[in-house]
C-alpha cells in the first residue's frame, strides 16, 4: 500500500468515536483526511529562476530618460495593504497623470515623468503593472486589477480543514494562485525582459529573505549573486511572492545557482563587508548577497511578503543610493545636469483606526489588542524608513550639487546644449509621504474601515482611489514642485521657435 492511501486509512484502524463526541471525531477525520490528500499533492512553490546562460557580470542600472528636457524625475513607492493598497496608488498615479506640466512641443504630465517604481505586497502590483503598461495603458487597472475577484481563486478560510493543513504545511495557497491569476490577467507570460527598454521605469519590487531577514530585491543585482538571470523570472512570480502573506500564502523558493559562474563582488559590496562605518542596512543586504554565491549549503532562498521588512517600498532606492558609485547615481551624468527637481512620492495605505476599547473601562481582550499591536508595529517602522530615506536624499542633494558646481562651462554645455539659466544650486530634492492621515477626517474614519484583502466591494475601491487622488491635490510640495516646473517650461516656450509638432 502507497503512504498516501496508508494515511487515509488510519481513520478505519481506530475508533475514534468511543473515546471523542461526535463532532470532534467528525473534526479529526476530516483533518486527517486533507492532511493524506494534501501530502499527495505537490506544492508548486518554485523556483521561480534558472541559471544564468551567460555573463552575470553585474552592470550599473540608471534611471531611464523618456527623452525630455530632463528638469522634473518622478518616483513612487506604493506600500503594502492589499487591494487597498493598489487602490491608493492608483488613485495618485491618476492624478499625477491629470497634472499637465506643459504643452509644447508635446502634452506632458507628471505621470510622464515617473522614472523610479518601487512597490510591496499589494502596491507590487500596482507598482509592476505601471511599469510594465506604461502612463498611456495604466488608467485599465481599475477594471482589469481593483474591482475583480481574485480571491475566487484563492483558498482563504481556515475553516476549512484542509486549508488549515496547508496554512500548517507553511501555506494555504501555493503559486497556482495568485501567481497563475496575475499572470493570466495581466502579465500574460511577461518576463522582466519587458523593462529592458528606454521607456520602461527603474522597477523594484520588495519581498523579504526570510532565511537572512531582509529585504530582497527584484535587481539584477541580486540576480547576479544568484548566478541567475532577472530577465527570464516571470513578473507574475515576483508579485505574487511580493505579496506572499505569511499562512496565506507558502514561501516561494528561488535558488542560487553558484559559486560556478563568472560573477565578482562590486566594489560597494566590498566596502559594505569591510567598512565597519557601513549603514548597517546596507551591510545586511551585502551579506545576504554574498552568502547566495559562497554558501555551498545555501542552494534555495524562501521568500515571502516584502511588507516584512519595507512595508512602504522604500528600500530600493535606499540601496541604489547607498551602493552608488558616483555622487548622482543612479541618476547618469547628463541627468545630474538637467534636474531641477526630483519628486519622490510614498504612498502609504496603512489604516490607523480607534480601537473602540479605548473608550470602555474593561482591560482590551486578546484579540482587540492584537490588530492594534500590528499596525502600531508598522506605523513605527513607516516612520523608521521614511525618516531614514529623507536624511538619505537630503545627502544626494548636496552630493548632486557639489558636482554640478565643480563642473566647467565646457562640461555644462556638453551636457545641457547652453548656459542659459544655468544654476549649479538649484536642485531640489523632495520625498513625500502621503497617506489616509492627508484626507479629511470623516472620510479617514470609512477609510480605516477597509480591510487588508484582495477584493473589495467597488465602493470601497473606489473610495480609496478618490483617497488618493485628495492627498496628491492637498500636498503642498507636490504642488509647488509643478509649478517650478510650469514656470520654467514657460520661460522655454517664450524663447522657443517651435512652429509644430516635430
């Protein structure tokens, strides 16, 4: 007889019901029953890469330019939250594309300008999905993403027993969930391939290296210390294991392929193993990295929910910067040149609701206080990171400046065309955060009512996304940034001989 069917006929070689009641028996066999059918089945938890079939030489990666004048980049980092999430950031991506910036020689929004994606969990999504579409195409996620059913597919209760053997068994739901519905619905087989092009964002997407804790990354960076190649892992697989809740979902497994291959230890990974002053965010990272190529015991890394670590999506251009080469990275030379303002916008979904036990005399009960123990949790550690990255950026602005200034008149034209309102000082550097704490009050308290799940009724989505819209009108920097943009775009177009499109 096979394992499986010995397992399924334990619950004939005992009887139960002389010693349990009835329910409890009824209970148990059921248990067990899932538990033999579950062993049966294998999960399909990856993984997800394969090895590199040429070079992992690691190469610098800059942000993109769109092939305008250069003065305004734009990131976004959308946090974690469920549908939530994604419905928050798309209702700022929505109204940055409503904000013209100007009109000649061609209409241009501030959705034109986003150069930097970064998303976890549920802003993964989002994040991916504007990468992969573009400004043009993104305005289908409502329809396409926001209002389906997803978890149609999905195992979610718990009552369940056989869902209960498999959150035991590390997961309810496998990559033959969520990772075969986005990529049927959105992605269609897409691999990061797609961003190898001049118009696609500098895409991050977040998970967490639970074997190391910390966060991992979707770079060809971490690919190359894998000994593996980014461009052939679905983006359906790196979403879905962005959003890999813990018990929800099981870990997804990606492997490292070396220490045979041709890859050598960049010099900023050098710097962060030995420097003791090294940021120690940056030292953990390095370490994780080296460990994928030299630890011949390590052959397979379990990831799960980027929100683990980076719950607002921040660590990708925390690490770009902190692992730059130059003092512009990774913007490029003529990028440093002609920025003027660079706008960086985080997006938090994270609810911040009243426990009603606040208002009573009785002690809070167990499960009262445990909701109110996780998001004061990751109410910290948003304050934490986003604390962190402003100091990070206001230095990347004076570095970008003091290499502006020292540049001759020779360089600057090389790069700009003219001298013309040239400033070497006049780069500003703005992050913003943006969350429900932004719109006004009553709508705070609806806000704060939607749950952490992948569907949501359409009042609820689109509640979020008029949320989100709200906090980008009322955002002062935001504003203020566009219309140094505006101002300066007018003094171009009045010294302009444009007479039609070109």
């Amino acid at each position: 007889m096979s394992n499986c069917a010995a397992a399924i006929n334990v619950s004939e070689r005992y009887a139960w019901e002389r010693f349990l009641p009835q329910f409890t028996c009824n209970l148990l066999l059921g248990l067990i029953l899932a538990l033999a059918l579950t062993a049966c089945t294998a999960r399909n938890v990856g993984p997800i890469n394969e090895p590199a079939s040429g070079s992992t030489q690691e190469t610098a990666r800059f942000i993109n330019d769109y092939g305008d004048d250069g003065s305004l980049i734009v990131g976004v980092a959308f946090s974690g939250g469920g549908t939530r999430a994604a419905a928050f950031a798309y209702g700022i991506m929505s109204e940055l594309d409503a904000i013209s910036i100007d009109e000649i020689p061609r209409k241009r929004t501030v959705s034109d300008s986003i150069r930097m994606v970064s998303g976890t969990s549920g802003g993964a999504v989002a994040a991916a999905y504007f990468a992969f579409r573009g400004p043009d195409e993104f305005h289908h996620f409502r329809e396409r993403f926001l209002l389906q059913d997803i978890e149609q597919s999905l195992h979610t209760s718990l009552a369940s027993p056989a869902n209960l053997v498999r959150a035991l068994g590390g997961g309810m739901n496998d990559r033959d969930g969520f990772a075969k519905w986005l990529d049927d619905e959105l992605f269609h087989g897409a691999t990061f391939s797609a961003f190898d092009s001049d118009l696609a964002p500098l895409l991050w997407l977040n998970a967490t290296d639970i074997s190391h804790g910390v966060p991992f990354l979707f770079t060809h960076e971490t690919f190359a210390a894998l000994c593996s190649d980014l461009d052939q892992v679905r983006i359906a697989d790196a979403v879905a294991a962005s959003a890999a809740l813990p018990v929800a979902f099981s870990p997804i497994d990606v492997r490292a392929y070396g220490p045979d291959c041709d890859y050598q230890t960049p010099s900023w990974k050098a710097r962060a193993l030995t420097d003791p002053h090294a940021p120690l965010r940056l030292n953990a990272y390095a370490r994780a990295l080296e460990s994928y190529r030299g630890d011949n015991s390590l052959t397979l890394i379990r990831i799960l929910d980027g929100g683990i670590t980076d719950n607002i999506g921040i660590t990708g251009l925390a690490l770009a910067r902190a692992s730059a080469e130059t003092p512009y990275g990774p913007l490029t030379e003529v990028q440093a040149v002609n920025l003027e303002r660079l706008l960086f916008i985080v997006a938090d979904a994270g609810k911040a609701p009243k426990p009603a036990w606040v208002m009573i005399d009785r002690s809070p009960r167990l499960r009262e206080i445990a909701p109110a123990l996780t998001n004061a949790t990751i109410a910290a550690s948003v304050r934490k990171g986003f604390d962190a990255l402003g100091l990070a950026v206001r230095d990347w602005q004076q570095d970008i400046i003091r290499f502006r200034c020292g540049l001759t008149e020779e360089q600057v034209r090389e790069h700009r065309g003219s001298l013309d309102g040239w400033n070497c000082s006049d780069v500003q550097i703005a992050v913003e955060l943006l969350s429900f704490r932004d719109i006004e009050p009553s709508m705070q308290s609806r806000l704060n009512q939607i749950p952490t799940r992948l569907v949501l009724t359409e009042e609820q989505v689109d509640l979020v996304i008029n949320a989100g819209r709200e906090a980008v009108r009322k955002n002062a920097a935001i504003q203020t940034t566009v219309g140094d943009i505006r101002q300066g775009s007018d003094l171009n177009d009045e010294n302009s001989d444009y007479d039609g499109p070109p």
